[in-house]
C-alpha cells in the first residue's frame, strides 16, 4: 500500500464546504430560542454612573435584559489572563478583573455593559436601543508609546503597566556592545492589526433543565479549554454539567482561542431564563471586540565587528495589551516574542525587555504567529539595516551569522533541534534569482520606477509544549494533546482528536496519517473534534501545534493499536507476540504465511469467541475491543525555519507598491500533505504582506476606532498579491516521530519583514512604518528625489 | 434595519407620486440598503424603480450615449456601443465597486447619491452630460451641488443620462485600498473645441479643474500639467490621503489620463 503521508489527498471537507453543507454556529437553531444583543460602551473610557432597562424592559418581545449587576449577584467570574508573567524585579504582573458585563467602568469601545434578550433579533435590537446608560466620560489612553504617562486606567496598576519583563542578560550585553566597532539601532513599530475571521464570533446556549446541563455552541478554537475556564474562573457550571461544541468554524487565527464575554453572559443567561440563546455578532461588532494583535513599539540595537559578525542584542519593546489582559495577551509579547527576538543566529549575548501597557483599545492577544512575528520584524529589520550600514550583501551577512551546526543552542532560551538555514538560504536565492536583481532594478529605474529587493531568514517556536517547558514560564494548564483512535467492529475507526479544525483540513491529513498507521483505507477513517462531550479531553489548535502535538498523539495512540493487534494476532496464530510483524494493515508472523487483517483483528477483539468452543482470541491482562487513548507531551517545541525574498516596484508619482516577486522557501520538516501545506503558506503570506503593505487597526485619541468596517480598513485582496514562488528544502525534526515541524504561522511571521526590507531598499534605506500606504512611500519618494538631487 | 413600506413602481409617474419627505427612491441599492442596515438613514416607503422598463437601456447616436438611470454598472461597461462610443466610460464601470456591486448597482442610483468619491459624477462633468429626469433636463455642471447633494427636487425622479461623445477621453483612479473608491479619480475628455477635466474624490464634490482644463486645451499632452502644483486647500484629508498628496495625485491622474488617450 503506498504511503499517503506526502500525497496531494484531496480535501475531505471540501465537499461540504463547497456545497454550502458546512455546519456553523450561526446555522445552529434550537427550538423555542431567544436572541441576544449587547449593549456596548460607545467610549473608550467611563464611569457608569446610572444604568436604567426599565424603557428597555416593556419594549416588545423582550424576554430579559441583564446587567453587570446580576452577574456579580451571581458571582460569574471574569476573563482572564492565562500566562502568568514576572517582571524583572521579581513582582507578579499587575491584571484588573474584566466581568463580563462592565458593572462600574468601561475600558474600551465595544465593553458590554448589558445583555438584552428577546423572542427576535429584530425586538432585541429595538430594545436595546432603549437601554439608557449615563456615563461620566473619562479622558482614554490610547497610545501605546505614551501609555505608561496616561492617567492610571485600572485603579492600583502605577503607570498602566502589567508587567516590565526581561529576558537574558544585561549585564553581557553592555560587555558586548562596548566591544562592537558599530552599533546598528532601530525605532520601529509593529502595527496593530484586526484578525477578521471570516466567520464572525457567534453562540448558542442551551439549558436543560431536568440534567442541569448547559450546552454551549461557539466559536472556539478549543472547546476543552473554553470549558475549563468558563468553568473554573467563570462559575458557569462545573466542566460535568458543561458542554462546549465548536462545531465548523470558519477561521480563527488565534482570535477565537479566548472564551469571550459573550460566550460567559449567555451561558449564564440561558439558565437564568431556561431557554435557548443565540448571539452571532455583526461584523462591526468583531471589528470592536474580537482580539487585536501586534502593536508593538520597539527599540532594538545590534551590536556587530566590521567584518559583520553578531555579537549583541537589545531589545527594549513597549507592548500593548489592549483595555485587559486575556488568555495568551501576556505570553504573546514576552515567550512568545523574547527568545525568537535574536533570530536565526548565533548571537553571544541579547535580552528582550517589555514593558506590557493597558490601554483603553480593544484587548490585544494572540494573531496569527503570536509574538514571533513581531520577534523577526525587530531582528530582520536590523539585519537588513546593518547590511546597508556595513555594506555587506544581505544574503551573506546573514550566512556569517547563521549556527553552524545542530542541535543550536539559541542565545536566550530554545535549542533548536534541526535545520540547515544555508541550504535554505541558497535555495531561496535560486529560486528569486537573487543575481538577476540588479538587472530588474535598471529596467525598473528605466521606466521611472524605484525596485528594492528584501530578505528574511527566520526561525520559529511552535507547538508551544512541552507542558512542564510552558508551565515552569507561567502558563495556567499544560500544552500536550490527546488523541482516542477507536476501531468499530466492522473494522472502520473513528479517530477522536483534541486539535480543532477551523480551516487547518484536519479531517484529511489526520487521515492521512491514521491510515498510514493502520493501513485501513482513508475513506473508512473519520477524524472527530470539537466536541467536550466526545473523545477525550483536549488543548485545541494555536500555535501550529496541531499536527506537531496532536498528530503525534494519533501517531502514538496508533501505535498502541497495532501493539494490541500483534498480542491478538499471535494469540489467534499461535505464534510468539514478537514475531509478528505489522504492515500495510496486515499482522503477520514472520517466516510463515500465517496473517490477520487489522480488520479481522478488531472484529476478533469486538466478538471475542467461537461457537462450539470455549476459545478467546484475547490474551490474558488485554480486555475486549480496540481502542487506544494518547496524551502526548513532546519534549521540545518545534523549530521551522525559511528564507523568504521580496521584490517590490515603486511608482515614485503615486507612491503605490507593487510586489513583484515573492519567494518563500520553508523548512517545514516532513510534510503530510503539500496541498495543504502550500495553502497554509499562501494564507499566512497574504495576512503577512497585509500587515506590510495594508492592514492597519487605527484609534482615535479619544479612542475612537477608526478603522472599524471594511471601507476603511484595508483586507487584502488577490490581486494585490504576485503568484508566490513556493519552495521547501527539509529536514526532520528529531523530537517526534514524524519529523513535522508546524507551518501555520510561517507566512505571517516572516512575510512583513521581507516586504517592508524591500520597500526600504527601494526607498533607499528610508525607514517607513507600517503599513507601507501609497502615502507614506510617496513622502519618502520626494524625500528620497530631493537628497538627490543634493547628492548630485 | 427598522421595518419599511415596500413599493414596486410601474412607471415614473408613479413613482414620483408615492414619493414623501420620509421615502427614497430604490435602484440597485448599494447605497440605501447598507446605510438603512446600519441605522444612518430610516425611510417609511422604499419605492423600487428598476422594474421601470423605460429607465433601462443604452441608445447611442451621433453625438451621444444616452443611458437609461436603472441600468447597472455591469451592462454599461459590457455595452459594445459603449466601448465603441466611449470606451473611457464602459472601462469607467468596469472599476466600480466589484462585481456584485456591478451587478445591482445602477447609473442614476450613483449619480442621485452623489458620493463625494463616486465615480459616475466625473463621467457627467467631463463629457458634458445632460440628466433627464421626469420633470426636466438638467446640465452636469448644475447638478451636482455639494457632498451627497444635487440639484434634484423631492419626488424627482433621474430617467436618463445623456453623454457627449468626446473625440478622446480616459479615467484614472488612485482608489482606496480598503473601499476601493475612488481617493483621487480624474476624467479627461478633448471635445472639439476644449478639454475637460472632471475630479472625483478630492473635495467635497466633483468638480471641473479649470487650471488643468485650459492648460490642456491649449496643448493637449501630459507635459503642460506635468508639475503643476495645485491648491490643496479645499481638498478632503482623512486618514487614507492627505489634501496634499490627493492634490498631487490629481495632477499624476491626470497626466495618466491625458497619456492614454
């Protein structure tokens, strides 16, 4: 049987989704349900001084209106911060409690201050235009650079700030740098930026009375954690008496893995009232409230000899955590960011340092790629600055620096198990005829145009475990996976899997790899999620971990099946367990012709006997039927890595920037299957080149958002993007079975440095922030016109 | 979105009829709709026109390109007569929006609306157009008044519109990159006698800019604008372009447009 692992398997999900059969939360309709709309803050800063539903209460339709007030009656528990971070003089970060209805202040625009239920959506809006809420509007904070000098927005957090963290080491660093012949420095800003799911957040809440249960539709990313912190900080029910099924979800990027507000409230609700909620959220509403990410501002400096070695690192970022600290908002700028801050070199000394900042904006959390994004902004950026400054080509500045061998014992905290980033590199150049370069940019220059070629080699962290790694950092519960392969009689399995699938093809590549396993054909295997009522109890999918983490769980749990099935074999073949060899979905017993089908071995272990005879195919100590539990816990992250290259065309008149060329070629380990794979890549460069060149998440000073709709905030679009030129060089992780590494963030994590490094060199080593607007290039344009019309 | 009267009107007569101070007339509603879902604007009476045979439909003569209010973006910028006529108008359409705006989206729907950024009003100014409506006929250059205003009266109700056909003429957008409309868009058209250049998207309405209109129509080439620097003084400024960067890009819109000519 050939091995599906690395085959192009069409989708198995694609059938439903392309024929409009996918089943979403919105498509979810109980019987007898409400409607639920929020009453939200319309500013970013206030005191509710009076609250009155009573208007509200006798419009028609209205079932119940819900208030701050009761939900602290009710003593429901707010959201939380799920990383514990420690600043550098040793005090515990700093976090204000967020109930899930504002009861006394609002801290940013789209805070929910009430709930109001009704038997329409239309009733519930009409009345919820009647609630009256008088505030006392107070003066918001909204910059991140200056938020540490705004007025105090959570009463006893000093300077808004929730933590000032460090990492490595200051005291080697100052060494370092009083050794340097030159010091590359860099002011840059990471740009906030809006997730846009393209499924809007949504629930359903159920209740049912006679088992006391509340059943909870959302739109999670992981259902099993959502339980657990609904239940155990929210009080919503205990986990036995909670149900939370994330059914097809469509995108999340990291912003549907915290438990939302709206999920706690009609959770709640549903009880109070014994019926049936159901909250969709228009797409303003997720501009508002779903979590942002980024907003960064970094000072960082390298430290380097003439001839271009490394030899230090500071980083000194102010972070921005939005009006609260929620789930992964306090790892993303801190483990998430620090130890990839130095990149893919060997650097002998570096710390990060972040200041974490509250403002009056919408909670910032993690976005696709969480941290390591804004890690290789900050070194690509100085890299490609030094470059220019040491006038060494930035392809071989990066190779001097680059670890020459593996394992590589990165400067502040992984060590990174396998890669071969000169290979990587060369490839890259091959692939973008890095040489021909010059040439385009004299073509370029004929037609009155400005190109710029930029580079970025990167590394990142993924799979966020192993658990005793995450939980000795701060984090709240540990990172493993689980997986539950289940064979039914009739010898097809069922393959229960604590990853969630929200666009990730779960379905197909987690088949892909059973099927290898088990040798059972892949249309007779079932992959099941997203449900805390099936399988076993699971971590959910960020991070790129689902395959890296939750495959190898399959893998093991597998394993543990054909183990089952040689001791079954042998035992019905009279043979020794260890000459049974496993292949292809065959045991058989070596030197012989004697074999059973994995499906005659299930069928055994269901209908363990024989009539006439008082026989067993079971051997002693193993029960009837066939079904193996995994939790996995890996023993390292994994580390892909790439080399990806940019080429951009300026028109200097109008200040637009055409990419050109795009390049990216990935170390993705072992690859499962290279369709998904290449669209997992496509999806992340666009969000990538979207921070770049696009994306921007604007606030207003009284904390306003600007850019709240698609008229004005820019989603790109596919014709704003080249035909990427795709590539892999590969090499396996040495830490799990597979060799798989995780490719779900690596476009997003190295495309904004790649683009803004061309557009830099395009612009003649301007600096431009981003996102990199007609208008911002135009200016640098006339800049750039009349230095040289100086120089000359 | 608050409840409505719906009304399909037969002809222009009844439809003016049922019009009040607290209805709007409804072509494409690419406009009405979404502000109605967004709570900016409440009617009473929603009277629908495109079932109006007489509003839609493309009649080309010697002269002109008369287009009927309720015909779609879609059928102009597919139209051969167009294209043959004046295919700076059907390459007009062509950028508007996406296709399904394209596909409801209406000609008279975008010049009535008069969106500061719209493309159509530039089309009205450069080529001259006359707006037929129920009650008269209306010169381009008095029509559109101000942002989202014209000179149309309650229960007046635009039939057609009629463009001059120019010997040469070419839009250009720089559009938004978010919305796609139109941050500067600059028609040039070289009639007979003189040129016209109609702004869209730089001030608070359409406009015809007079210094780049004589400056062309005394040397029709891209070179008697080239470095022209305009007042920026009336222009928009919001955070997608400055005044001044859209008054330079009026200029590199127009140099644009006179070249593909």
């Amino acid at each position: 049987m050939a091995s599906l692992v690395g085959s192009r398997v069409e989708r198995k999900e694609d059938k439903r989704f392309l024929t409009g059969k996918g089943r979403y939360t919105a498509d979810i309709n109980l019987a007898n349900q409400t409607y639920a709309i929020f009453v939200r803050s319309p500013h970013a800063r206030a005191y509710i001084k009076k609250l009155n539903i009573d208007k509200a209460l006798k419009s028609s339709g209205v079932v119940s209106i819900l208030t701050g007030k009761e939900i602290a009656d009710d003593k429901i528990g707010g959201l939380i911060a799920g990383w514990a971070i420690r600043s550098e003089d040793g005090t515990e970060m700093k976090c204000p409690g967020n109930p899930p209805l504002a009861k006394d202040n609002v801290n940013f625009v789209g805070d929910p201050v009430a709930v109001v239920i009704a038997e329409s959506l239309a009733e519930a809006k009409e009345a919820a235009e009647k609630v009256e809420v008088d505030y006392k509007v107070l003066k918001a904070v909204t910059s991140t650079a200056d938020a540490m000098n705004g007025d105090t927005i959570h009463e006893g957090i000093d300077k808004n700030l929730c933590f000032d963290w460090l990492l490595g080491d200051r005291q080697k660093v100052k060494e370092a740098f009083d050794k340097a012949d030159k010091v590359i420095s860099i002011d840059i800003i990471n740009n906030r930026l809006i997730p846009n799911a393209m499924e809007p957040r949504a629930c359903v809440a159920d209740y049912n009375a006679a088992s006391e249960e509340i059943t909870l539709y959302t739109t999670s990313q992981n259902p099993h954690l959502s339980r657990l912190i609904m239940s155990a900080f929210g009080n919503v029910a205990p986990e036995h008496k909670l149900r939370v099924v994330a059914p097809d979800v469509g995108g999340g990027f990291g912003s549907k893995i915290n438990v939302y507000n709206e999920d706690i409230v009609c959770s709640w609700a549903a009880k109070k009232i014994n019926r049936a909620i159901k909250w969709v959220a228009e797409r303003s509403e997720s501009f508002l409230t779903d979590i942002h990410g980024r907003d960064h501002v970094t000072h960082a400096e390298l430290a380097v000899t003439k001839d271009g070695k490394f030899l230090g690192f500071k980083n000194e970022t102010i972070a921005n955590l939005g009006a609260y600290a929620r789930v992964f908002g306090t790892v993303t700028p801190t483990y998430l960011f620090g130890p990839c801050a130095t990149g893919v070199y060997e650097i002998p000394a570096a710390y990060t340092n972040v200041k974490a900042v509250y403002t009056n904006t919408a909670p910032v959390d993690a976005y696709r790629g969480a941290g390591r994004p804004e890690a290789t902004y900050t070194i690509e950026r100085l890299v490609e600055k030094a470059s220019m400054e040491l006038g060494i080509d930035k392809t071989e500045l990066r190779i001097k620096n680059f670890p020459t061998a593996f394992p590589f014992k990165q400067t502040l905290v992984h060590t990174v198990d396998s890669g071969d980033y000169v290979a990587g590199m060369e490839k890259a150049k091959q692939m973008a005829d890095y040489k021909g370069f010059e040439a385009r940019r004299k073509e370029s220059e004929a037609k009155g145009k400005l190109r710029g070629i930029g580079v970025t080699s990167y590394f990142e962290a993924c799979g966020i475990a192993p658990s005793a790694a995450v939980m000795s950092l701060g984090c709240g519960v540990g990172l493993w996976e689980s997986a539950e392969v289940r064979f039914n009689p009739t010898g097809q399995v069922t393959v229960y899997t604590g990853s969630h699938s929200h666009g990730q093809s779960h379905q197909t590549t987690f088949a892909q790899i059973a099927a290898d396993e088990l040798g059972v054909p892949i249309e007779n295997i079932d992959i099941v999620h997203g449900d805390t009522d099936k399988g076993t109890f699971g971590m959910g999918t960020y991070g790129s971990r689902s395959l890296a983490v939750g495959g190898i769980a399959i893998v093991n749990a597998c394993k543990k099946i054909v183990e089952k099935g040689k001791r079954v074999t042998a035992k019905m073949l009279e043979a020794n367990p260890e000459d049974v060899e496993f292949k292809d979905g065959e045991f058989i017993v070596s030197k012989s012709n004697k074999k059973k089908t994995i499906g005659e071995v299930a069928f055994a272990c269901y209908l363990p006997g024989v009539r006439d005879e008082m026989k067993s195919p079971l051997p002693e100590g193993d029960e009837p039927g066939l079904k193996e539990t995994s939790f996995y816990d890996p023993s390292n992250f994994s580390f892909p890595a790439g080399t990806h290259i940019a080429e951009v065309e300026i028109d200097p008149e109008t200040g637009h920037v055409k990419l050109e060329k795009y390049t990216a070629c990935d170390d993705f380990g072992r690859i499962i299957n290279p369709m998904v794979v290449e669209g997992q890549v496509h999806g992340g460069l666009a969000q990538g080149i979207g921070q770049a060149l696009y994306e921007n998440a604007e606030y207003d000073e009284t904390g306003q958002l600007m850019t709240g709709s698609y008229m004005d905030y820019t989603m790109p679009r596919a014709d704003n993007f080249p035909e990427f030129n795709i590539g892999y060089t590969c090499t396996h992780a040495t830490t799990n079975p597979l060799g798989v590494k995780g490719c779900g963030e690596a476009g997003a994590i190295a495309a904004p440095p790649t683009v803004m490094n061309a557009v830099i060199d395009a612009l003649g080593g301007q600096e431009v922030t981003m996102p990199a607007t007609a208008e911002k290039v135009w200016k640098a344009c006339k800049n750039l016109k009349k230095s040289n019309a100086k120089a000359a | 979105m608050k409840d409505f009267n719906y009304h399909s009107a037969k002809d222009s007569k009844e439809a003016s009829k049922l019009a009040s101070s607290s209805s709007a007339f409804l072509a494409g509603g690419m406009t009405t709709i979404p502000s109605m879902k967004l709570g900016l604007a409440t009617y009473k009476d929603l009277i629908d026109i495109k079932n109006i045979k007489k509003l839609s439909g493309i009649k080309v003569s010697g002269k002109s390109v008369t287009i009927g209010a309720a015909t779609k973006h879609v059928e102009v910028s597919n139209s051969k007569d167009v294209k043959k006529a004046i295919p700076s108008l059907s390459s007009l359409a062509e950028g508007i929006g996406d296709p399904q705006v394209r596909n409801r989206g209406t000609i008279g729907g975008s010049i009535a609306n008069n969106d500061p950024s719209a493309d159509y009003p530039s089309a009205c100014i450069a080529l001259n157009a006359t707006i037929h409506t129920n009650e008269r006929k209306i010169e381009a250059a008095k029509f559109f008044k101000g942002m989202f205003e014209t000179a149309l009266k309650k229960g007046e109700l635009i039939e057609a519109i009629e463009f001059q056909i120019p010997e040469k003429s070419s839009y250009q957008k720089h559009p938004n990159p978010a919305s796609r409309y139109a941050i500067v868009g600059v028609y040039v058209a070289k009639h007979k006698g003189d040129v016209n250049v109609a702004v869209t998207g730089a001030k608070s309405c359409v406009y015809n800019d007079k210094e780049m209109s004589k400056a062309l129509t005394g040397n029709f080439s891209s070179s008697s604008i080239d470095g022209m620097d305009l007042d920026s003084s009336e222009m928009n400024s919001d955070m997608h372009a400055s005044a001044d960067f859209r008054a330079s890009l009026v200029v590199t819109q127009a140099k644009k447009a006179v070249d593909a000519c």
